[in-house]
C-alpha cells in the first residue's frame, strides 16, 4: 500500500518522467506502482525529492503565505504510513493556494458528525504528536483520544470552508475509507 499513484496524481509526473528521472526502466516503475518490487532506500530518496520538488513548486504558483523553508515530504507517507508535520506543511501549501482561501483539515468523526477540525501546523502537533498513523498491517488507524478514556474517533483529511467540508482523503492517500459528506 503506497502513494506512488497518488503523488502522480497530484503532482502531473508520469511514470516516464520519474524513470527518465531515476534511470530506472519504466517497468521497474510501473512494478512500484502497482507494489510488485520496492525501490531502492536510494529511489525512495530521490522519489520523495522529486515529489517534494513538485508540490512545492505548485505552491510557488498559488501561494500568497510565506514561503516554507525545506518543503519535503517524507517516505513514510510516499509509503502511506503517516503523515509527519513535514508532510503536513507540505501538503498545506501546495494545496491552500490553489483552494482560494479554503483550508487543509483534519476532522474527528464521532458516528458520523464532525466533532473536531485541526487546521493549523500547531494544533496538528498537539493532536499527533506530529505524526499522524495511516495504516499499519494494511489497516487504517482511528483517532484514539488517550485524553478522553481512549474514545475512538474516525477521521479524514478535509478540505474546509468556513464550517463546510469536502472529504479528501481519497485524494490524499491510498485508502478504500468510505467518503464521509458534510
């Protein structure tokens, strides 16, 4: 389970671009896609650099904010294990400024209603301790609040609008999480 896919999703980079770029053959590319071989520790390296690259470029065209000092992603989340607060940041400003004002979240879901937005890199933090789980073992992970006698929340990546939402997750990372509507 990786974010190979998706990345090219949202960055436009072809699998003849990223072997053009490794000088790797195209299908040994195509087998990262589709899980078949892993890359090399070196790849994974030049992978993230390259999506890292990308995204902040987007964000060079977008953005209004101030520009953020070694944007990078990591390769736990190229591997769609987590999101560190490198990742978050990165994601933040590749995508805020082309969302016209609307804001990069998470959201807590407690049977179906939102009950928490983190939408700052600080609260972020507070929430994951600045890395927030995927999956493990193939599995996604809920919220478990350790503050609230470990209450169990579920969660998405969200796309927020004042008090409306749109569910990004799909978008973001490979999952098969059901799309939760505001």
């Amino acid at each position: 389970m990786n974010n190979l896919k998706k990345l090219q999703q949202l960055t436009g980079i072809t699998a003849e671009e990223i072997s053009d770029a490794l000088d790797i053959d195209l299908a040994l590319v195509k087998s990262f896609e589709n899980e078949e071989n892993m890359p090399t520790i070196g790849e994974l390296e030049a992978l993230v650099g390259i999506f890292s690259s990308q995204l902040d470029a987007q964000g060079i065209e977008t953005q209004s904010e101030k520009h953020p000092i070694h944007i990078r992603l990591s390769l736990d989340y190229l591997m769609n294990l987590g999101i560190t607060t490198s990742d978050w940041i990165t994601l933040k400003w590749a995508f805020e400024g082309q969302w016209q004002g609307d804001m990069l979240a998470v959201g807590f879901f407690d049977q179906g209603q939102l009950t928490r937005v983190v939408t700052s890199s600080t609260e972020f933090v507070s929430a994951f301790a600045g890395y927030l789980i995927l999956q493990t073992e193939g599995e996604f992970e809920p919220y478990i609040d350790e503050f609230d006698d470990d209450k169990e929340y579920d969660w998405r990546l969200l796309r927020m609008t004042g008090d409306h939402f749109i569910d990004v997750t799909q978008t973001m990372i490979t999952t098969d999480l059901p799309e939760i509507k505001s």
